[in-house]
C-alpha cells in the first residue's frame, strides 16, 4: 500500500500570496489530519476532516482553511502568507480517525518558505 | 482543556545506557496516549499507545512507555540506547469525546557512541 503522499515536498512563497498544499491519504483512510510544525512551537493542530467534513479543528486564524474530496484526499489552503507561516506541513490519515486506539500514519510534509 | 509537556528539549544518553523521555498529560476523561518518532527529513512514525490495561506499554524498536495515571505521566523508555535511537520524539495524548489529538513540543534524544 502506498503511504501518505504531500504535494509539493518545499513550495517558497512570498508575503501576501496564497498556498494550496495537497494530501493524499493511504487508500481505504477515510480520515485527514493537518498539523504545522516549527522549531519554537512543535506540531499544532490545524484541523481534521472525516468524509468531507470537518471534525475538529485547532486554534488557527480563518487565513487557514482546508477541505476534503469524496476520495478522501485533502487541500489545506493559507490565504494572505505572513512570514510566521514558514513552517513545515504534516499531514496524516487513518481509517477512522477520533477513535481512542487508532494510530496516524504521517506523510513527509511539505516546507513552506514565506519570503 | 487537553496539553501534553515534554519538560526536556534534549535529552543525551550514551550508547548502551538506558533512556527515557519524559511526558505528562492534561485531558477531561480517559488519557489515550501515544509515542511517536521524527527522523530528520521524514514524517512521524508511530512508536506506542496506551489506551487501557496493563501501565507498562511495549512498542517498535524495543521502546516501551509506563503510564502513571497518579501523575499524570506517560514517560517513555529503553533499557539499552543506540545510535540509531537519535531522533526527535513525540507525546501526544487523545481526547476521547472529540477524537482530537494533540503533539507535545518534542524532545530531541541524542545517543553518542
């Protein structure tokens, strides 16, 4: 089975622009997570998405939005880019996600270069 | 509210020796814990999970983790380190009524030969 796959692996952008970051979960996943880490701040939950719909959802400003297809792939989009944003973009899947055993199976992620 | 703290940014051993991270947790109900791995340039791996049972866990890589519900921790450990043990390494704890799973800040285990 193919794992996670993120698209694009490093994406340099400038203040002010827009960013769409793509996830792919592993087949069958129905579950996607988004997190952003940074070395000051660790991983921080942005939001998660179960058949297309938001399920939970972490303290991030509404410049941060994502969304899920009927393949369970998923889109996270950064409108506005602060250079704050220059972070790397972790995104994982699972099955069903929210249940209490259930691991996440984590892609490469993407690095984001704000300039 | 739910927290996970890594109290340690980096933690030294040296190869052979014993090793453990530490971590303690804040979450309403249940704690369902978990242990993961960061190798540089990669993804986190899943190392553990506490969920219920018996309070020492065994996971990949001959890592195990004690929960201590008394206090709030769940520390990771290894009896014997290896160079190859060098990463960065993450708690995490689960909200059991909304499913939320929150990263602690990571702690980076450095084992020299």
């Amino acid at each position: 089975k193919a794992g996670v796959t993120q698209t694009p692996r490093y994406l340099i952008k400038t203040r002010g622009q827009q960013v769409t970051l793509s996830c792919s979960p592993i087949s069958g996943h129905r579950s996607v997570s988004w997190y952003q880490q940074t070395p000051g701040q660790g991983l921080q939950f942005l939001f998660e998405y179960f058949s297309e719909t938001q399920r939970n959802k972490g303290n991030f400003p509404g410049r941060f939005s994502g969304r899920q297809f009927s393949n369970s792939r998923s889109e996270m989009n950064v409108s506005t880019l602060e250079l704050g944003d220059s972070a790397l973009y972790l995104c994982a899947s699972s099955p069903w996600g929210g249940a209490t055993n259930e691991k996440l199976f984590f892609g490469s992620g993407t690095q984001l270069s704000v300039l | 509210a739910q927290s996970v703290a890594q109290p340690e940014d980096q933690v030294n051993v040296a190869e052979g020796n014993p090793l453990t991270v530490k971590c303690t947790y804040s979450v309403s109900g249940n704690p369902y814990l978990f242990w993961y791995v960061q190798y540089p340039n990669r993804g986190l791996q899943f190392l553990l999970k506490y969920i219920t049972g018996d309070n020492l866990v065994k996971g990949s890589y001959g890592f195990e983790a004690e929960f201590n519900k008394s206090q709030t921790s769940f520390h990771l450990k290894k009896p014997s380190a290896l160079v190859s043990d060098s990463a960065l390494y993450f708690c995490a704890v689960r909200n059991g009524n909304t499913g939320k799973l929150i990263f602690g800040q990571g702690t980076t285990l450095q084992v020299k030969p």
